[in-house]
C-alpha cells in the first residue's frame, strides 16, 4: 500500500480574512499529514511561503494582494534570521 497517495499535496493552506476597516491579516490551517509532528519552524515558515505563494494567484482585489506580498516578504525574513 502507497501511503503517500492517500495524504493532501499540501501541507499547509493559506486565506485571507478580515474588513478594510479592521485590516486584513493572512491565516493558516495545516492539512492533515502523516508527518505534521516531525515539522520543524523552519519547514513550517517554507511551508507557509508556498501556501502565500498558491494564495496569491486567486487574489480578488488589490488589497489582497498586498496584504499576501506584505506576509511572504515577513516570512522570507523570518526564514533569513534563523539560518
């Protein structure tokens, strides 16, 4: 039996949420995994580029966009300091 087959091809996935007024954040939900436990910080920040990265291509608005640039360029960062 291939387990690989049965798991998501994405570990983590990324949305947008919130009002102009309030700001607009960036949130993560991990999907479900095999190997969740065995994730370090480093391959959950890699993780959340990529998932930033998906999000951006379906960006309905300019707003959304910027918002999702603004959090992968933080996290690339993030990413720089601990290596």
């Amino acid at each position: 039996m291939n387990i690989t087959e049965s798991e998501a091809p994405y570990e983590i996935t990324a949305k947008t949420c919130g009002s102009k007024e309030n700001g607009r954040k960036v949130i993560y939900s991990f999907v479900e995994s095999f190997h969740n436990l065995s994730k370090d910080k480093k391959d959950i920040i890699i993780s959340e580029i990529h998932a930033c990265d998906r999000l951006k291509k379906y960006a309905r608005d300019d707003l959304d966009r910027e918002v999702i640039e603004s959090e992968i360029t933080d996290l690339k960062m993030a990413l720089d300091l601990m290596t």
